[in-house]
C-alpha cells in the first residue's frame, strides 16, 4: 500500500499549474511487479503529463495573445496622432477658407476613424460610407473622370457586413478598368437580396473590361482559393486587393461565398461579391439610388 500512499500524498500536495508525478523507488517497482496499483501509477503519471503539456501551450499562447494584444495598442498610436493632425490641418484650412482641403483631410479623418473602430463587422450603411470617403479623394487625384451610382434598397443599407470588402473593389475599378478612361467613366454599387438568404454586393464599371482568358483564369484561383485555402495564387499588382476581399469573406462566411468576376473586353468589368444576409436589430435611415 505504499505506493498508492505515496501518490494520495502527491495528488493533495499539488498546487499551480503544473501536476508532480509519482515516481516509484526500484523496491517498489520490484515489489509491484504488474498488478493493477502500478498500473494506476503508471496512467496518473501518463495523465499529469498530458495535463501539464497542455497547460504549458495554453499559458504560452496567453503570453503570445498579450504580446500581440501590446503591439496593436502600440500601431493604433501613430493612427491616432495621424488622426488628431488632420483634425487640426482641417480646422486651419477652415478658417483660412480652404475648402478643398477641408474636404480632403475630412475623408482622411473618417477613413482613419473607421479604421481604428474595433468592429469587424459593420452595417452596409458605414461600409458605403467608408467607400465615399475614399472616393471623394481619388475625384481630387482624377477630377471630372468618373462619378459613383449607388444602387442599394433602403432596407439593405441597415444589414450587417464585414469590414474593407467595397473599398478595395472600387480602387481596382478606378485604377484598373478606368484607368485609360479620361473622362465618362462610372462605377456603381449595387446591393440585392437572394432567396437562399445571400446578399449580393456588386461593383462594376464602363472600363477597359478583362479579355476572356485573363478572366478565366482570375476566377479559377479565386474558387480554387475558397476550396482549397491555397492564398499563394494572387494576380499581381492590383490583383492583392480581390484575393484579400476573398480570402476574408470565404475564410469568415464559408467556402461557397467570395467573388466572381464577369467582363465583356474592351467595355465593362463587374465584380460580385456573395455574402450571407445578416440583419442588424437597429435599422438606420439614410439615402439611397443617389449618384455624387
């Protein structure tokens, strides 16, 4: 009975994290030999080391997740400075009448405001605001190139969506498909429910279009992304922008959504984006069908 004494005096003795295993003199390993007290011996060591690996692991990935937890409180400072800067450039500019740079350094405000919300998930309404943010300054950058068309029914603007998936699609419209357009260019969003419980978000221009092989090959890596999770396949250049969007939505919503690209060459480029239809339990009001 020594043995099984030897561990009731273990067992009671153990305190922090970590379980002390039992450990049996030659004697009584000899005097044991078999039977079924060493065996529980032997399955108590087994399950303290278990125990004890999986406390290790999980106090290192704590220390792991306030290390990270750290460094993003120590990125969101040059932001906030960023921030509170153009704050104070906008309110100069104001007073001196400026008010093309008033409306600038507003957008970049609001942009770098919406990017230190902690919220992944946004409504439409934000998200659609994020994206004229940045369309009011790329209309400095190109003036007179294109105009915005929202197409978005009233009852989707309040639905809920994840963060940075417009932004990007529109940037690749301006700097890809109008970007030999000097003038007559258009870019419009359009939002539609599915009967599955999808929601649609599309982005599409009057651009320079995608020739039939270069966009079958685009959507055979975005799908093989979404079944596969292979993210070595990008496009290049701008092509980061739609891998990312993608990469998020499928990786957030399932394998079944992310984007499809449609284009007829030389004429239109439309990118469309399936997510799953969430609501939000606070509808907003706000505007819609507008064209800026």
């Amino acid at each position: 009975m020594e043995p099984l004494a030897k561990m009731d005096e273990m067992i009671r003795h153990n305190k922090g994290t970590s379980l002390q295993k039992v450990y049996l003199s030659r004697e009584d390993e000899w005097l044991l030999g078999n039977n079924e007290i060493r065996n529980v011996i032997q399955n108590y060591n087994s399950m303290a080391e278990r125990i004890n690996e999986y406390a290790r692991k999980t106090l290192l990935y704590e220390i792991e997740q306030k290390e990270a937890q750290i460094k993003m409180l120590t990125y969101q400072i040059n932001p906030h400075f960023l921030y509170n800067t153009l704050n104070t450039i906008s309110a100069i500019a104001e007073i001196e009448n400026m008010e093309n740079i008033v409306e600038i350094t507003d957008s970049i405000s609001n942009i770098f405001r919406y990017n230190l919300k902690g919220d992944s998930i946004v409504t439409l309404r934000e998200e659609i605001g994020h994206v004229k943010d940045y369309v009011q300054i790329q209309k400095y950058r190109f003036p007179d190139q294109f105009e915005m068309i929202y197409e978005i029914p009233e009852e989707i603007y309040s639905m809920k969506v994840m963060k940075f998936i417009l932004q990007p699609l529109v940037e690749i419209s301006i700097s890809h498909g109008l970007f030999d357009k000097p003038e007559g260019g258009q870019i419009t969003i359009s939002a539609a429910l599915t009967e599955e419980g999808d929601m649609l978000l599309t982005v599409s221009d009057n651009g320079i279009g995608i020739n039939k092989k270069q966009l079958e090959e685009m959507n055979q890596k975005l799908f093989e992304y979404r079944v596969n999770m292979n993210s070595g396949k990008d496009f290049g250049g701008d092509g980061i922008g739609i891998i990312n969007v993608n990469a998020r939505v499928s990786g957030y919503y399932g394998k079944e959504y992310g984007i499809t690209l449609y284009s007829e060459y030389g004429r239109w480029t439309r990118a469309v984006l399936r997510i799953k239809a969430l609501r939000d339990e606070e509808p907003e009001t706000g505007r819609a069908g507008e064209t800026i």
